[in-house]
C-alpha cells in the first residue's frame, strides 16, 4: 500500500513537473507593460513589436516601441527600446502606438502611428538593415497625415504592398517598392454589416481599430479590435487583399481589465499563434496593458475557433540549450526585474531585490551540468543567485555569490558549482542575499 501511494505521487510529481516544463507563460513580458503585438517571423524566430505603456499611465503615456524575440514561444528574449519618439522621430510629439514590421529588399521597414508636433496623428515608416536594428526615420517626416492609427501591412503574391489603417474606418493605399511612399489615392473600405457585422461603432459594424491583414490558403483575412468599449476580436475573410470582406465573428470575447485589445496572427514552426492584449499584470488596467500569446488550429474551412485568454499561453516548441551563452533577459516568466542597456552594446538585468526571479522554460540539461556561470556587476555589495529547478521554490542545484564590483556597469563573471540538473526542465534563477539593488546580470551559461 505505502509502495503504491509512493509510486502514485512519484507519478503525480513527474507529470506536474512535465506540465510545468511545456507551459509557457502569459502575459509574456512582465519587466514593462507592452501593448499591441506585431509579430514577424524572421530566420527561425519570431520578432514580436511592441508599444509601451509607461508604469503607473491612467492615459495613454507611450513613448518608445520594444523589440522581444523568441524561438520556442515560451522564452523570450529582450531587444529594448528599437525606436522612439524622442530620438527616432523628431518630428512628432505623442502617442507611440500601434504598428507593424514587414521585411523586402533586404531591409525591414516600420509602420508606426504617432503624433506630429503641432498636428495631426500621422503614420511614420522606419528602416533598418536587421530587425533589431539600428531604425531610422526613412523620410523625415510622416509617411501619410490623416488622422488615422494602426497601420497594417501586407506584400501581396504579385509584389504589391498594402498598407491598411485605421480608426475611425479603415482604408488601405499601395505602397511603391521602394515602401516608403505610396501610389494611387487612398481607398476608403465600405463599411457595412455584411463586411463587418453589426455593432455598436457609429458606422453601425463592429469594426473599431487594430487591423491585422494577411493570407493564409489563399483566404484573406483582416482580424481588428471591434465594438469598443470593452473591445472584443472579430475578423472577416475575402477573396483579395482589397475586399469585398466577410464578417466571419468573434475571434476572443471582451475580457481582461482592459478596454481594448489589439489582435495579431502568424504561423510559426507549424502552428498558428494568436497575439492580444489586456491588463493581466499587478497594476494592469486599460493603460497598463500587457501581450499575451494563445496558439490555436485553424478549422478545417479556414475559419478561426472561439479563443479564450489564459494563464498557460502557447505550449514551448522545443527546449532552451543551456550551454551556450543566454542572455538573462531570456524570460519565460520574471518576476521584480527590469532591463536595461549595458555600456558595452547589450541588455542585463537590473534592479534586482532580494526574492526577485526570472524563469527559463524547458531548458535541456541532458545528462547533467557540472557548473554555473554569470556575468554580474554590483555597485553595492552583490548578493547571490540560487539556482532552482521546478519552481521558485524548487529543488536548489548549486548557489552562486555575488559579490560587489564597484559600479552597475563593472562586470565579472562569477561561477559555481551545480549538482542534479539533469534532463529538461524550468530553471529558476532566484535572487537572494544583500539589501537595496543586489546585481544586475548580463548572461548566463552552464557548463
Ligand atoms: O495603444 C494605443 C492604441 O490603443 C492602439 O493604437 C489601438 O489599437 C489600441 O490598442
């Protein structure tokens, strides 16, 4: 009896501890608050653009766009600020919201809604040889001034671009190949409760804001915010880039401590992914919103089921390798960090207390590692990195001091001795030790 009541909870333990390990985690930046996903695939990994809502906001308060990748949706790396109102776009003044990246000629270019100084909101476009950058303002001035957000963008199979834009309507104009400046006149989209449904916006639809347009199976699709205010996702399908639309229903309910949400999709490594918003995070509200990820199956018509925000997000493709070099601010969860850029061209950690942690999800051990290292600075005196495998409080597999370097930007590598990690699991990184700002970290790497 006491072997089987043993043998269950050794079984109980390992599922729990399996479930543990293909779970990610949402909301899935928890260091800042994000809004408004753009993610693009890019070499194996998706990119995911971000706006930012800036702590403590009860208004829109956004002044940069954030840059996070991931290459198995459960972890995901920090890039930091790539563009900004203040330094990227000086012609413009406010609102640093909604955008999207695509990549052609061997560049990436970016759409992004903002203010102009003394004007109207307008759509800027940004340019830059790699994702992560360095962006630069392409023109100098906006790309389009009417008023209108949420710029979308789609390079149809002929090579015609599209960008799409919204609120209130939505219209599209065909961007020239150079993508930073367009052809034609600007096509307003008729609004109608076949294309969009009946809703509660003025026009009588649900349409409200946030297209997303792309192709998939040769069905075009544009998912949007819809029926503000709490927003809710709806999408409608047609037989071309350009329309005529079908209202084809509800994507994800209104939810979430959030007034709008801000759909996106993509495919990734086989499966499709689903990108929203809300308030999930402590302190989360309509202006303190947060990115989360679902992954679903299209339905066999290629319509899109129902999708429900959760907790869990998107199950990890894969495992996290951790014998190379992983930068810290690789997250699947954190918890009390932030990030920051480091004087030599990184990111690290930073403001790190005393029970802080970061999470890495699946994370292959194989048949064991020997040690642990990291690269740290303190400007007080240090403290130390427990690591843990399993959960925060989990089992304890070597602990590495910390000690002061004098100054936040000193680097060293400390290392010590790991004993137990073996297989695939969640490794937790738990600081303790010290009092005030322990360390921050650089990267990190077992051996
Ligand atoms: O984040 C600012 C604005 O809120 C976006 O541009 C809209 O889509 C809505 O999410």
């Amino acid at each position: 009896m006491h072997s089987f009541y043993a043998r269950l909870l050794l079984v109980l333990g390992t599922l729990l501890a399996v479930l543990d390990t293909v779970q990610a985690d949402n909301p899935i930046i928890q260091s800042i608050y994000t809004a408004d996903p753009a993610p693009i695939v890019v070499d194996d990994r998706v990119y995911l653009l971000a706006d930012h809502d800036e702590n403590g906001s009860t208004t829109y308060n956004m002044r940069d766009w954030r840059l996070f990748s991931s290459a198995d949706m459960a972890n995901w790396q920090d890039h930091g600020v790539i563009a900004s109102i203040a330094t990227t776009f000086p012609w413009a003044d406010l609102n640093a919201w909604a955008g999207q990246i695509i990549a052609r000629n061997n560049k990436f270019y970016m759409y992004l809604p903002m203010r102009r100084r003394g004007g109207n909101t307008a759509i800027g476009v940004a340019v830059a040889d790699s994702i992560t950058g360095p962006w630069k303002d392409a023109l100098g001035k906006p790309l389009l001034e009417n008023g209108r957000i949420d710029p979308t963008v789609w390079i149809d199979d002929n090579g015609q671009a599209y960008l799409y834009f919204a609120n209130p309507g939505l219209f599209y104009v065909k961007l020239n190949t150079d993508m930073i400046s367009y052809s034609g006149s600007i096509v307003e989209v008729s609004m109608n409760v076949a294309s969009f449904g009946s809703g509660r916006e003025a026009d009588g639809t649900t349409f409200a804001e946030g297209p997303w347009v792309y192709k998939r199976n040769n069905l075009y699709y544009v998912v949007y915010a819809a029926n503000c205010c709490s927003e809710d996702i709806r999408y409608s399908t047609g037989p071309s880039i350009m329309g005529p639309w079908t209202y084809r229903g509800v994507v994800m309910a209104s939810a979430g401590k959030s007034f709008t949400n801000h759909p996106a999709v993509i495919d990734f490594k086989g499966k499709s992914y689903f990108f929203y918003h809300n308030g999930a995070l402590p302190g989360g509200s309509g202006y303190t919103r947060s990115i989360a990820v679902e992954s679903f199956t299209y339905n066999a018509d290629g319509t899109i089921p129902l999708l429900t925000m959760t907790n869990a997000g998107a199950p990890q493709i894969g495992t996290l390798n951790p014998y190379t070099r992983n930068e810290a601010e690789t997250m699947a969860f954190s918890s009390g960090v932030q990030t920051q850029a480091t004087l030599d061209g990184g990111l690290a950690i930073i403001n790190i207390e005393i029970g802080d942690y970061v999470k890495v999800a699946g994370v292959a051990f194989g048949n064991g590692a020997k040690s642990f290292y990291a690269r740290v600075a303190s400007a007080t005196s240090g403290g130390k990195i427990e690591v843990r495998l399993g959960g925060v409080t989990g089992t304890l597999v070597g602990t590495c001091v910390v000690p002061g370097t004098n100054g936040w930007q000193s680097w060293q590598v400390v290392t010590c001795a790991v004993s137990g990690a073996t297989g695939i699991k969640d490794l937790y990184l738990k600081f303790t030790g010290g009092s005030g700002y322990l360390f921050n970290v650089d990267y990190w790497q077992f051996a």
